[in-house]
C-alpha cells in the first residue's frame, strides 16, 4: 500500500507541473508573439489595444497560477497529510446516522472551498477585472451573490447527496445504477426550472424592447424549425462588462437570453448571426451528443465508485481510521480527477469540432460570413481575448477554435475538422 500510495502522490504532482508547464509556454508565446495584429482584426485592433488584451491574459495568469499553488497545498494537506482522516474522525464521533453523517461531511468541504475561494473572487472582481474596465460589481452586490449561492448550493448539494448515501444504504447492490439514474433525471429537473426559478434571483429578465430585432430573430429561427417564444435582455452589465447570449428550454420551443451588453455593442446581422450560431448546436444536436458522452463517463464513474468502496482497500490506501463511505466516496472523485485528466484534450477536441459545425451552420442560416465573423472579433476585442495562444494550451484547455484562427476559417469559407 505504501508504494500505491506514493504512485498516486507522484501521479498528482506530475499532472500539476504539466499544468504549470502549459500555462508558462502559454505565457511565453504571448510574449513573443503578443504585440503582432492578426490579419482581418486591424479594423478593431490597435497596439494599445492589443496590449491591453496580452496585459490582461498575463494577469489572469498570474492569479491562476497563485490559485493553483494553494490548491496544491492544500490537496496534498488534506488528502495526503492526514486532514482528511481527521475531518473524518471528527464527523464519526458525532454518531450521527450515516446519511446525515455523509450530508455533513460534504457541507463542511462545501463551505471550507468557499471560504478558500472568497479572496481570490474578492481579488478578480474589484482589483483585476476592475483595472481592465470590466468589472461594475459593489460590495453589496457581491455578498448577496455569496449568500444566494451559498444558500442554493447547500439545498441542491446537500440534497444530492443525501438520496446517493440513502440508495446506498437502501439499494446496496444497484445504488450505482440509481444513483445515476437519479442525478440524470434531477439534472434534467434543473435545466427545466433553472431559467424560471435559479437564474432570476440573480439577475433580472425583460423582454427586448426592439421589436424589429425580435421578428428578425423569431423569422430567422423559424426557418430550422425552432419556435421562440420570447427574446429577453438580461442585465448583466450591473456585474460585468462581457457579453453573451444564450438559448434555455428543451425541445424546438426556445427562450433566447441576450445580455444587455451584447446589445449595446453589436449590431442586428451581427446578434443574430451569434443566435444562429448557438441555434446550429441545438440542429446539429450538439448539446444531445455532449449530455450522452458526459452520461456515459458518469455510469462508469458510478460503477467504478461501487466496486472502489466495496471494500477497504481505499480508506486503508489513505490511511483512514474509519471506512466511511462518504469519505471513500471522496477519494474515489480526487481519483477520478487524476485518471480523467488524459482525456481532457479529446474532449476539447469534440468541443471545438462542435463551435465549427455551429460557426458553418450560422453562415449557412445567415448566408453571410461577415456578421458573424465581424461579431467573434468584436467580442474577442470586447472580452480582451487572447490572440495568440500557445496550441499545446489551445490543444488541451479551448472548447473553442482559438478566435484568429476560427474567424479565418469562417472568411475563407473552409471546414476546419481539425479543430
């Protein structure tokens, strides 16, 4: 078990260095490359510009690597240096019934990442993102946003994983099978109730007062057999400055979300070409295809999560005094993580094959390439993009093309299925 042990150990570090290893070489091909317009953006980007948008990256960077260390130092506290077996000597001698037991374990983890999080959140919002004029959150504003999400997550949360402990204990040869049942069909639940219940404590939802846009829009969706039965306008601009848009409903009848920043900067072709685009994911049943891969590793995860706390070998792998299962049931995730690591690149490869069926389709739908080409680069210049990222890094983390390449592909009229 002491050699297991130090393997797992050094398959962690190693996965942490190759992290830190991409994101220099990111860094470092800005560097060389950051001052350099790329063909077509010339129009929208200038060298302060472009230099704002490489300033903003290394920032963003530099956090991300400082948040990385403490997440490192900490997981190697916690799951190596026996944090973890006294958390879970301290909920055992509580005697509370298993589930609760486990419902408690889980809370304390909940709030303790909060807690880690709260002045890296506090550092994004009113230092970093406020310095690049992006940020118009208050103080107020924020901690409501805390509280909100605190209060959600702990119901939802807590309420997952109280029915998981409780088929484990009630069905304890298939609670891998109704576990997943369970959390398909629960999650199936909130995109159902989320736009109308979760997503208007936090921000507020009203219909677009340009009429001219939403008939353009309903016209142009109803051509793919897509039923829309209102456009909104979120206000986001009270947090950010980003811009969005977004489809929420299941089925052909669809509520389109537009932020009230993308309407402010982007013009009619250029909003609906960006629908257009999130329209070719719902006809080319992207959304479908990602739900039935991500159910899939999620039955496997299940099951491998049943037969790895069958027995003790976990808790003794890790030097548990107590067997519990919500804490092998932890272990098993932090597991997981390291072993699906491999996979991350095919994934974001599925991605970004997908971000270019749906860029072919919106020019098919539109029978234009220049407005959705012109909005990409107006967001990109909008969001401060990185223009050139180091394609190891492109390769590994995008879920989209990176934005020079795919507004070139877009131009030229190519399908880039290498992407």
């Amino acid at each position: 078990m002491e050699y297991l042990f130090v393997a797992v150990l050094i398959f962690y570090l190693i996965i942490e260095a190759a992290e830190q290893i991409l994101l220099q070489l990111n860094l470092k091909h800005l560097a060389q490359h950051g001052g350099e317009v790329p063909p077509g953006f010339e129009e929208y980007v200038d060298a302060a510009t472009l230099r704002k948008m490489s300033d903003y990256t290394v920032a963003h960077g530099r956090v991300g690597r400082i948040e990385a260390f403490v997440s490192i130092g900490i997981t190697l506290i916690f799951v190596f240096g026996g944090l973890l077996n006294w958390l879970n000597n301290q909920i055992a001698a509580q005697n509370w019934p298993p589930v609760i037991a486990g419902v408690m374990f889980f809370g304390v983890l909940i709030y303790a990442e909060t807690l880690i999080k709260i002045p890296f959140s506090l550092y994004n919002t009113f230092s970093l993102e406020k310095r690049f004029g992006f940020s118009n959150q208050t103080i107020g504003l924020w901690i409501k946003d805390l509280l909100k999400s605190l209060l959600i997550n702990t119901l939802l949360l807590g309420f997952i994983f109280y029915m998981i402990l409780w088929l484990i204990l009630a069905l304890p040869h298939i609670w891998w099978l109704a576990g997943w049942v369970f959390v398909l069909l629960f999650s199936i639940f909130l995109l159902y109730v989320s736009p109308y219940v979760i997503e208007p404590l936090f921000n507020k939802f009203s219909p677009i007062e340009n009429d001219t846009l939403e008939e353009r829009i309903k016209e142009v969706m109803s051509r793919i057999g897509l039923k829309i039965n209102r456009v909104f306008t979120m206000d986001a601009s009270k947090r950010s400055s980003h811009s969005n848009a977004y489809f929420t409903g299941i089925g052909h009848v669809k509520r389109i979300v537009l932020f009230d920043t993308l309407l402010a900067n982007h013009e009619g072709d250029e909003i609906i070409a960006i629908l257009a685009h999130e329209a070719g994911h719902w006809k080319k049943k992207h959304i479908l295809k990602m739900l039935v891969i991500s159910q899939v590793f999620a039955l496997l995860a299940f099951y491998a999560a049943y037969r790895l706390t069958a027995g003790d070998d976990l808790a003794e792998l890790f030097r548990l005094d107590i067997p519990s299962m919500h804490s092998k049931l932890l272990l098993v995730a932090f597991i997981g993580s390291l072993v699906l690591f491999p996979i991350k690149p095919f994934m974001a490869y599925i991605s970004r094959r997908h971000e270019v069926e749906a860029d072919n389709f919106a020019v098919e739908l539109t029978r234009s390439p220049g407005p959705l080409a012109k909005a990409l680069i107006k967001l990109g210049k909008d969001n401060l993009a990185n223009l050139h990222p180091h394609p190891w890094f492109a390769a590994i983390h995008y879920s989209h093309p990176p934005l020079v390449q795919r507004v070139m592909d877009i131009l030229s009229g190519r399908s880039n299925d290498n992407r």
